[in-house]
C-alpha cells in the first residue's frame, strides 16, 4: 500500500476524502429540504457553503511529518519522498456560529495508533476568568474520533470535587464499541470492510 500511498499522502488519502466530509456535515446550516429528490442537492450545497467559508490554511497552523524509515517501504520508488504521513490542521470557518471556533483535523499512519479525528474548540467560556481568577481554563472540546475506536466526546470543564474552586477537565463519551457491541459477539466494522 506504500506505492499507493506515496502518491497522494495523508492529506489527499485522510484529510480531503473523509475528514472533510464530516467536517462539512458538522458544520453546515441546516439544508433547506432533507428528504426527497432534492435533499441531495440541498445538502450538498450546504456543505459546499462551509468548504466556501473556510479561511486559508496558514502554514503556522498545519503540521506535517513522515515516520522514520517510511522510504524503507519496498514498494515506494521515490526514496527521497517527502510524502506526509501525519498531518494537523486548524480550519477557521468563516460564518456568525463558527466564527472564532477553530476546528483541528489530525490524521496520521505507522504512529502508535491510526489516527483520524476532528476537534471543535469551542470558545473561551464566558467569566471564566472571573469564576476561577488566576486560573487556567481550557476550552470546551468536542472530538469526533473515526480512528482508532470510533467515538464521539465532549471535554468539558466542570468544578473539582470538594471545597477547593479549581476547574479540571472531564469527558463525556460514547464509545462505539463499548456502546453498541459490548454484550454482544459482533463488532463494529473497519472501514475498508466490505
């Protein structure tokens, strides 16, 4: 799959053809007609209106890397290969609700796991600073992980137990596997399973 790969890379293979899907049905405005012989349409323009709005990717807000030895790969004729393996970027779209909201696709292959995920960093949450003075607050998170173990979570900050007014981050999470195939001998299919 090497040979393959290094002709298209992580951004092409990942990022364009799944990542950005899913970004798009995030966060489009709700179609105009979603069921039907024009739903199709309608939804498609919606999510055309969010690859519109989004800002120019500025090189301080991608990160692009290749594994050690990927050239090592027998099927990559290029051994002076500069195909990226790993890529991060922040998205800003561009419209009244996602405005000031960074949205941060990671993807990457031959890391410790698969890696394909989107993060929506919500907006500093409003008085924190009054709240909990001196403190640092992180924003509000939700991920959407397709790889490894499909998920859905919300990291959000909530108030240490007991007297002490410290904000710490906890997750609220649906994990396919555990969710749906827990109690049962079926399991959620890879991708590419046919």
């Amino acid at each position: 799959r090497g040979g393959y790969f290094d002709k298209y890379g992580i951004i092409r293979d990942i990022l364009q053809n799944h990542l950005l899907q899913v970004l798009t049905l995030v966060a489009m405005e709700t179609p105009v007609v979603l069921d039907g012989p024009k739903a199709g349409k309608a939804i498609r323009d919606s999510k055309v209106a969010v690859l519109n709005a989004i800002s120019e990717i500025k090189l301080e807000d991608a990160v692009l890397g290749q594994y050690e030895n990927y050239a090592d790969d027998p099927t990559i004729k290029n051994k002076d290969t500069n195909c990226p393996t790993y890529a991060m970027l922040k998205l800003n779209i561009n419209t009244p609700r996602w405005a000031g909201v960074p949205f941060i696709l990671k993807a990457g292959k031959a890391l410790n796991e698969r890696k394909a995920e989107i993060r929506i960093q919500f907006k500093d949450a409003p008085a924190a600073s009054f709240l909990f003075p001196g403190q640092n607050v992180p924003r509000n998170e939700l991920v959407m992980r397709m790889q490894p173990h499909e998920a859905v979570y919300m990291k959000t900050n909530v108030k240490s137990p007991g007297f002490a007014s410290k904000p710490i981050q906890s997750e609220l999470e649906v994990n396919y596997d555990t969710r749906f195939f827990a109690h049962t001998q079926e399991s959620n299919p890879d991708a590419y399973t046919r």
